[in-house]
C-alpha cells in the first residue's frame, strides 16, 4: 500500500491554493479550447509551453493536465448542440447527440456526456494510480502486427456498424483511406496524390474534414431541404435525464471506461479508436436499436464519451513510466518536462515522485471541477437551441470557418473545407455513414506505416501476421465479424 501513501502525499501538494488554482484555470481553459474546432489542447499546450520558465514544474504540469482532459468534456457540447466536434475523439458523440437535440433532449446529452466523463475519468485515474506499471509492461509488448490488426479490427468493425448497408460502410472507409494517403509518405518521405497542388503536401488535416462532413454539410442540407422533410429541431423538454437515461446510461459509461483505458496506454491512433468501437458496441447490445441514426440513443453518446476520456486519463501511463507518449498531447507533456530537465521514465517515480503523485491527484480534483463546471451550464448551452435556423446556420458557418482559418491561416483550406461540405451533403442524400471516413483517415496512415514495419520484423513475409499468438488472434476475430453475417444466414437455414 506504498502507492496509498504516495497518493495522499500527492493531495496535500495538488490541493494548496496556488496548485488548485492551476487546475481550475486549466479546467477552464480546456473546456473553452474543447469547443472551438481546430485549435485542440496539443496546439495550447505547444503554445504555452514557454510558461515553463516561469512557474514551478508541479503547477505547469496540472495545468496542462487540465487542459488536455478539459478538452475533451468541452468538445461535447458543439459536438451535440450544432454538430460540430471540436475535437477528434468527440467526432463520435456528434452522430447520436445531435440527434438527440434535434429531438429535444440536448440536456440529457449534456448531462450524460458530463457525468460520463466524470466517471470514466475517475475510473481511469484509480487505475492509473493503482497498476500503471503492471499495464504498460503489457502494453510495450505489442508490435507492429499487433498495432496494424488493431487497426484493421476498428476499420471492420466501423465498416460493417454504421450505414446502411455493409457497402455504403467500406465505400466511405476506402475513402477514407485514399484521403490519409495523400502529401509525404511516412517512411519514405516521397510526395504522393497530391496532384500538384502544393497545400497537400503537408495532408490533409483530420478536423477540417470532420467540419464539413459534420457542421458545414449540416448547415447546407438543412438550406437545401428544410421544409421538404419533416425535422423536429429546437424543441427542448428538459435539460435533465431521466430515471430511464440513467439506467441505460451508467453500463455504457463502464462499458465505455473498460473499452478506452487499454487503448490509452498504446500508441494505436488516441481516443478515436476506443470512441468507435464503444459506439459499435452500444449499438450491438441496445434494447433500442431503432433509436440509434434516428431520434438518437442516449447509449450513442454515453459509451463513446466515456471511452474517450478514459483513453485520454490512460496516456499517462505510458507517459509516466515508460516515457512513451502516445498521442500529440502526451507528446507535449514530455516536451514541458524536458523543459524542466525532467525524464520521464522508469525511474520518474523515484526521482520526481512528490510531482508524479501531485499530478496523479490532481486527476482526481479537476474531475470534481470539470463535473461541477459543466452540469450547472447544461441550461445555458442548450439554449443555443432556441436561436433561429438561419441565424444559428450562419453561427455555425461562421464558426468553422474560423477554427478551420486558425489551423493553418490558408484561404485554400476554406475552400476545401466547403467542397468536403458538398460532398457530405450528398453522402446524407444518398445514407453514406460520414464516421468511417474520418476512421480511415485517421488511422489509415497509422495502419500502413505499422503494416510496412510489420512486413520489415518479417522480412517481406506476410505470414508475420499469424505468427505471434496477439496477431492471430485479433486476425481471427477481424475474419468472424466479416463472415459473421454469412454464418448467421447458414445458423437461420
């Protein structure tokens, strides 16, 4: 019970008024980043690094904390209220939530999506705390077959979920996967489809797609066809769940939790992983299916908004005892505590414990602060509902194009940044499901860079894959979901 007694040391330095008022700005900061789409927490961080020099190392480090997990309870609310996810792992929330307050309970959303997050996150941080060592052993393990199964497993399970129909699903993977191959390849550096055009160069950035597939064509399907279908928006009934939401609430959010955590302390593509594959799992094991693409399923947005933290509280583990950051924002971290002439690393709870155990704690606290936050101002933001439609679709033009300008301060992104908005129109037209697009892009690069180094351990043989026992197992389980519904259809006979 060493750890008990470092933890609660931990709390007398994370709870001194200078610290908490770290967390609280930090809390603050995070939540207001989370909502502006294209700025994230690993650019805030980068920015405010510099601070490094200027304020003792246990303060800097809780406020960064803050901001990387604030990020994520603020990326909810645009995500649910006008469907435009300010950060990448909330890209899932935005598909039930938004329906849900097109239905009239964006409060319950709200109030799910906050108190998921507490949950998750205050799981997350007990299992940080108590077994960071034993999960990272496990976890630096894996390989390159293994990340690339990994992989290879969400874009199934994505693929065959959402949508449809099975085809409408790899349609919008695949093309997924062509856009994150475009500008340098990873491990050559060789341009490719680019077309010429220099601005591809660099990709194209995963948050400017997500926008137009999910705000702008959201704003320009309703200008095209408002009042052609029967829609039910800006009807609020409540800004609270009720007995029944919170009993089909709580088993996703651990549901969520368990499904995010082992994905945090591995470097295999961040939150967005975990946050679909919650999602798939909801789906599957709802008593309201119907719900789901529909009138929204609360199920939809707890899952996901619980893996999604769970998975964000989870990097620190590699972080702290390996020195292995696993996202861009961990990655960061450990920039900040170079800066301090700190290496993260094995012996990092020996030589910097009284900081590790104060930022450990400091988990605990600004859980509390962002929960506290975010339920009383649930009333607040869902009055954003109440704005009229032309009003609010300007707003939230507006506000894309701002985050998306603020990425790269590029004209040319704002045009792309429409056309992906045309072309996300005529996927809802047509019911081609917009996530497996982001899926693809995201870890399509991953998945081929892990695919390459996997064939290179191999030697050029393909059969690497099914020769190590973690490899062949998740190739076992990618082949049942493919031939899942031809076994069904024989089991039926």
């Amino acid at each position: 019970m060493d750890w008990w007694h470092h933890l609660m040391q931990g709390f007398a330095t994370a709870a001194s008024p200078l610290n908490l008022l770290w967390a609280f700005v930090g809390c603050v900061l995070g939540t207001a980043i989370g909502v502006l789409p294209g700025l994230g927490p690993a650019v805030t961080v980068a920015m405010l690094l510099p601070i490094t020099s200027q304020v003792d190392a246990t303060a800097s480090m809780i406020f960064f904390a803050g901001i990387y997990y604030g990020a994520m309870y603020g990326g909810s609310t645009t995500s649910i209220l006008l469907n435009t996810p300010g950060e990448t792992g909330t890209m899932v929330t935005a598909m039930e939530g938004f329906k849900m307050a097109r239905h009239g309970r964006a409060g319950a959303a709200l109030a799910t999506s906050a108190i998921g997050s507490f949950v998750a996150g205050t799981l997350a941080t007990v299992l940080v705390t108590v077994s960071a060592p034993f999960v990272a052993e496990h976890a630096v393990k894996l390989g390159p077959p293994e990340y690339f199964l990994l992989m290879v497993l969400a874009f199934t399970t994505v693929s065959a979920v959402l949508g449809k129909s099975r085809l409408r699903g790899l349609t919008a993977l695949f093309i997924g996967l062509a856009i994150g191959l475009v500008g340098l390849d990873q491990i050559t550096g060789q341009v490719r489809y680019t077309g010429g055009i220099p601005e591809f160069m660099d990709g194209i950035e995963v948050v400017l797609i997500a926008v137009g597939l999910f705000a702008v064509s959201e704003c320009l399907y309703g200008a095209l066809y408002e009042g052609r279908e029967s829609q039910q928006i800006n009807r609020l009934n409540r800004v609270h769940m009720t007995r029944e939401e919170w009993r089909r609430s709580w088993p996703a959010w651990l549901r969520g939790t368990a499904i995010g955590f082992p994905f945090g302390t591995i470097p295999a593509g961040g939150s967005e992983i975990p946050t679909f594959l919650s999602y798939a799992t909801e789906r599957k094991l709802s008593k309201h299916p119907e719900e789901f693409g529909t009138t929204g399923a609360i199920e939809g947005v707890a899952g996901p908004e619980a893996a999604n933290n769970s998975a964000v509280t989870a990097t620190l583990v590699p972080l702290l005892t390996l020195g292995i950051p696993t996202s861009v924002t961990a990655a960061i971290l450990l920039s900040a505590l170079q800066n301090y002439g700190i290496q993260a690393g094995p012996q990092l709870f020996d030589t910097s414990a009284s900081l590790v155990w104060a930022l450990i704690a400091s988990l605990y606290i600004g859980n509390v602060m962002l929960l506290v936050l975010n339920l009383p101002l649930v009333g607040l933001w869902v009055k954003l509902l109440k704005v009229p439609r032309p009003q609010l679709y300007a707003g939230i033009l507006i506000f894309a194009t701002v985050g998306v300008y603020g990425m790269r301060q590029s004209a040319f992104d704002l045009y792309l940044m429409l056309g992906v908005g045309l072309i996300g129109v005529l996927m809802r037209r047509f019911d081609f499901p917009v996530a497996p697009v982001i899926v693809g892009m995201i870890l399509g690069p991953l998945a081929e860079a892990q695919m390459r180094n996997g064939l290179s351990i191999g030697e050029g043989r393909w059969t690497v894959f099914i020769e190590r026992p973690a490899s062949a197992t998740l190739l076992a389980v990618v082949v049942l979901l493919l031939s899942w519904p031809l076994i069904r259809r024989l089991f039926r006979r």
